[in-house]
C-alpha cells in the first residue's frame, strides 16, 4: 500500500475511500484468480469421477464471484452451464 502522502486525495474521508478500494480491489483480484486456476483445473481433469466431485466446489467460487459482484451473475449462470455440460452428456 502506497504511503498517505502519495494519495491525491484532499479530505480524509476520501484518503479512507482510496485505502478501501484499494483493498477491495486487491481481494477482487485474488478470488477472480482463484476460481479461474479453479476452472481451469477441472477442465483439465480427465477422471470423470474427479470432475464431478469437484464441480460443485467450482460452482459455489462461482456463486461466490456472482454475490459480491465480482462478475454478473448471467456470466456465472453461463459458466456453470458450460461446466456442467460435461457431467450431463457422460
């Protein structure tokens, strides 16, 4: 976190804001990563029975994104789509 006096900010409450979001945006960052290297993993899994033991897991960080906004809920509504088709045609 960059120190106080590099923030352009002029009131404190604003200072606050920035230190927020700059933290949100950093926890934003780091759950986005993990359930994409989440997807990308289950993708990548070959055993049938491996994928659907670990699908629903996926689906809930995909929830999860959805709720606090992180992506829009039809982008999450798509992705379980996608990841589920797999265990439905087998």
């Amino acid at each position: 976190m960059p120190p106080e006096n590099n923030i352009m900010a002029n009131h404190k409450a604003t200072r606050k804001d920035v230190r927020q979001a700059t933290k949100r945006r950093e926890r934003n960052k780091y759950y986005g990563k993990t359930t994409r290297n989440a997807i990308r993993d289950l993708k990548a899994s070959k055993d049938e029975k491996a994928y659907s033991e670990s699908l629903p897991s996926v689906i809930s960080m995909i929830d999860k994104l959805a709720r606090r906004g992180i992506i829009h809920k039809n982008k999450a509504s798509n992705l379980k789509r996608k990841l589920s088709k797999k265990t439905a045609t087998a």
